[in-house]
C-alpha cells in the first residue's frame, strides 16, 4: 500500500491518489481539500484584520496530518473492527466537526473581507462545505457497513446524523 506522506510532493500523493490502493481514496483528498480552505481562511483573516488568523493555518496543518491518518488508518479500521473502527470514525468525527467550524468561520469572515478578496471567501466555504460533505458520506458507508462489529454505534450514529443535518441542501454550513 502506498504510504500517504503529506510531507511528498503533490505529484506523488496524486500518483498514490490514482493508483489501484484503497487508499488514499476520498477521505484524504477531501482532508487535504479541508487544509486548503482553511489555509485559505488564515490568509482572508488577515486581510479581515483578525486577531488571530493562525488559528486557520492551525486548523489546516490538521487537516493535513489527518488526510495522512486516515489513508493509513482505514485499512486496520475496516480489517478489526471494534474498538479500532470506533477510533477512526472518532477520528473522522472530529474533522468532520472541525469543517463545520471552518464554514461558520468564514460566514463569518466573509462580509470583513476586502471586495476583492470575497470570491476568495466564497471558494473557501465552497471547498469546506463539499469536503466536510465528503467526510460525513465516508462516516456514514462505513458506520453502516462496520456496524455489527462496533455495537453500540448509537452515540457515533447520532453525531453523523446530527452533521448530515447540517449539512444538508445547497449553500449549507
């Protein structure tokens, strides 16, 4: 299986990302999609004035690190089950919520913006909201297909609906 780096080169990752793997497959493309909004977001924060725009870029060196966990956690996720599928979809949770977060976050940046800079705000949101879309289909196809090995699911069934819900329809965050 190929090793999913985030420290290679690009090239490399969309090699691995192409290749005939399981992973990397949506999950970590959707992870690093996140890190590139969030990235996004520290830069509009600054041109905003916030007084704490590395909080962003914080966000996005996560969401980078986790694009590379979860390439290399998914396969001993869905071979044990248990306790090791319960970790990953925690995992995936908390990134799932922290895209959320990212999205009020730049609802909120948006009107601070210099007018030049908002369509830069608007592909932000857009690649937030399709990649925390992405992370909550992931979550729930394998909260599905893993959960007569996880019993009980209910409390990690209940935060992925609560975040379809969120999600749900266009322009939603």
């Amino acid at each position: 299986m190929p090793q999913t780096d985030t420290d290679r080169p690009l090239g490399d990752w969309i090699a691995a990302l192409a290749g005939s793997s399981p992973t990397p497959a949506g999950g970590a493309l959707a992870l690093v999609t996140l890190a590139g909004a969030a990235a996004l977001a520290a830069k509009l924060a600054r041109l905003a004035g916030d007084h704490d725009p590395d909080r962003h870029r914080e966000r996005a060196d996560r969401f980078l690190r986790a694009a590379g966990d979860d390439a290399r956690g998914y396969g001993p996720a869905a071979r044990r089950g248990g306790a090791a599928a319960r970790a990953f979809l925690g995992q995936g949770l908390a990134q799932a919520e922290a895209a959320v977060a990212l999205l009020d976050d730049l609802a909120g940046l948006g009107p601070r913006v210099p007018a030049p800079a908002r369509p830069d705000v608007t592909a932000a949101a857009g690649l937030a909201r399709e990649g925390a879309r992405v992370l909550v289909a992931n979550l729930r196809a394998n909260l599905d297909a893993w959960a007569p090995r996880l019993a009980p699911a209910g409390p990690l069934a209940e935060r992925v609906a609560g975040l379809e819900a969120r999600l749900a329809g266009p322009g939603t965050g």
